[in-house]
C-alpha cells in the first residue's frame, strides 16, 4: 500500500486523502508565491499590526510568514492561498505568545478555540482581560446588523472598504458611514457617551 501523502500543513487542508502528489517544481513554487501570496502583504501587515502589540516587530514577522509559507510551498503548493497565509500568520503568532508568555486580549480570545498549551497568567490579569472581551462582544452585539457586519468584516477580517462594500452589495459611502456610526457606537458602548466638539 503506498504511503498517504501529508494532508495538512499550518492547519489547510491541502490535498484529499489518498491522492497522489509530486513535489512543485521550484519555479512553479515561487510563480506561485509572487501570484497568490505578495498581493496579500498589506492585509497580512494590518492582521499582524492588529494582533501584535510591539509595532517594531511587523516587518520581521511578515518575513517569517513569508519563509513559513514559501517553505510549505516547495514542498505542495496551497490552495487557496489566502486562508493558508493567514493560518500561518496565527500559527506563528501563537509560537511568539508561548515563548514569550505574553498573553494580549486578542490571544485570550484564540486561546480557547486553539486549545494552546500556555502557562497561565495571573488569576487577577486573566479576569480582566475576559471581562474586556465580554464587554466588547456585548457593544458588538448591541450594533444594528449591517453595521456590526461592516465592523467585523473590517477589523476582525481585515478587509478593504471596497471588498466589504461588494460582500456587502452596497457601496464604499455606504461602508464608510457603517463603518464610522459603527465605531463610534462601539467607543460610547465601552467608554461612555462620546463628547460633541462644540461643548
């Protein structure tokens, strides 16, 4: 019986069980890489500045992804390319956070579903950091719907103005005032009402 070739890589499926695969041609992996993965720089560079809390460190972990990716890739080309780059960019994220035991509210959110094996931090900065993302998910919640989708497609998925505006079927005017009535119902929610200018 031949060997199953590997069906994951950075948590992408990359291939069926059971079919037969050959190694990329190097050509082939980096035609692929300059096609499929270096449009995705500015959304991976917002993912990781939004994740990420030492804004020095971006450039180099954008490079790590890139190596992370284009190694799997001589290896089996990715397909889709975008969830596959994106996985990868949690992954190492995820490496970052265990080695240097930092926990932001972002990776306690992606800590459960993740199931990541990381020493705990203190009983005291965990409750608060779960508190903060209960009340954030409560002020996501209260949004009027279009507007929560806007928000969520926007800073959670990294998406441009323009592809929520076509997810959306509506235009980039449109977003934009989601967008901002969204934010600022957020801020009111979380910090209490906003001040007018004019007072």
């Amino acid at each position: 019986m031949a060997d199953k070739p590997e069906t994951r890589s950075e948590g992408i499926n990359l291939r069926p069980l059971g079919a037969v695969v050959s190694a990329p041609d190097l050509t082939d992996a980096k035609a692929w890489f300059v096609r499929e993965v270096l449009p995705l720089e500015a959304m991976l560079t917002q993912y990781l500045r939004r994740h990420w809390r030492n804004k020095h460190e971006i450039d180099d972990l954008c490079q790590e992804v890139y190596a992370r990716v284009y190694e799997a890739a001589c290896k089996q080309i990715p397909h889709p390319a975008k969830p596959f780059v994106f996985t990868a960019a949690r992954n190492l994220l995820i490496d970052h956070v265990r080695r240097e035991h930092v926990i932001s509210i972002e990776a306690v959110a992606d800590l459960d579903t993740l199931n990541v094996a990381l020493e705990e931090p203190g009983p005291e900065r965990s409750a608060i950091a779960r508190d903060e993302l209960r009340r954030l998910q409560g002020a996501l919640d209260r949004l009027p719907r279009r507007c929560r989708e806007a928000v969520v497609m926007k800073q959670v998925d990294g998406l441009s103005r323009r592809e929520i505006a076509s997810r959306m079927g509506v235009g980039e005017e449109t977003v934009k005032r989601h967008l901002t009535n969204g934010m600022y119902a957020l801020a009111d929610f979380l910090y209490g009402e906003r001040k007018d200018s004019g007072s």
